[in-house]
C-alpha cells in the first residue's frame, strides 16, 4: 500500500508541475488583443436594399473589434456584387480587409482582384472603397485587363459598381491578341 501512494503522489506532483508550466505559458498571451473582440469563422454576411440583394461577403474568419468599430477578415475575403434583378455583376478578391464603421471605407489588401461580368478584371495590392463617396480607388500599381487590351499604371478611380473609372498615371497598354 505504502508503494502504491508513494506512487499516486509522484503522479500527482508530476501532473500539477506540468499544469503549471502550462499556466506559465499562457500567462505569456496578450489577452488585451483580444479584449471587446468577436471571432467569427466561416463568415457570409448578406447585404440587402429596399429588398434586392445587393452583396454577400464571405470570409474564413471575422475580427470584429467593438471598441474600435473595425471588422478585419484576416484570412482572405470574397465579395459578390448583384445588380435590381438578382444578376452577379462582378466579385473582389483579397487576403486581407478592413472595414471602419467609423470612416465608411473598406480597405482590401493583398493580392486584390476585382472583376465585372463585361470582362474588365483589376489587380493590385491595395484597394480602398469609400462608401461615403461610392467610390473606389487606389495609388499603387495596378493591371487593368480589358477584352481587346491591358492597361499597366499607378492610381486608380471608379465608380463603386466598377465602372467609369480611370487610371491616374498609365505606364503602358498593350493589345490582347485575338484567338
């Protein structure tokens, strides 16, 4: 019997020394990051407008920071546009987004690639919608790819639908050859 309990606390010394190391390690989290902070995962928010769908944003995980009135998608996001009838019209792409409750700009980062069903495709690295304005726009490089040519430049504008839009310093265009 003697044995045995010697045992029995040596197993529980073991097991509390290692509870402990443990409680060491997550002492070291910063929990304020995570403080007035929402995760959400496998995200679809579905926008909508005098009853017409007009958007649905799709993301593997939502940080909404409820002090700072921020939503970060930090893992990618998919954003698909529809017009009065229900029809997709286009669709952005990007590793990372920001949307400011506070500012009314959303902010898409990284490998962004915005598309519209007339074929007109824009990649860069950085694209800001200002809801405000209903604009979106860009100072870094950006790829304009047409039907019938590619427009290579700085400085980008557009309506929010993704037409009319300009590029402010074109640096090159070059014709798509035909098939």
């Amino acid at each position: 019997m003697r044995k045995n309990g010697i045992v029995g606390l040596l197993l529980v010394l073991a097991v509390s020394l290692m509870q402990c190391h443990f409680a060491e390690e997550v002492d070291e989290i910063d929990y304020a990051e995570y403080e007035n902070t929402e995760r959400l995962r496998d995200v679809e928010v579905t926008f909508w407008d005098s009853s017409h769908l007009r958007l649905i944003v799709r993301g593997p995980l939502l940080l909404r920071h409820l002090d700072r009135r921020l939503d970060v998608f930090d893992s990618g996001v998919v954003a698909e546009f529809y017009n009065t009838w229900g029809e997709k019209t286009g669709e952005a792409r990007a590793s990372r987004a920001e949307r400011s409750l506070i500012h009314h700009t959303i902010v898409l980062d990284g490998d962004v690639l915005l598309y519209n069903t007339q074929g007109d495709s824009l990649y860069t690295s950085q694209l800001i919608w200002d809801e405000r304005r209903k604009k979106i726009h860009t100072r870094r490089f950006v790829r304009l790819a047409r039907p019938d040519r590619v427009i290579y430049g700085y400085g980008f504008e557009s309506k929010e639908d993704f037409s009319e839009g300009e590029i402010q310093a074109i640096e090159g265009v070059w014709p798509v050859p035909k098939k």
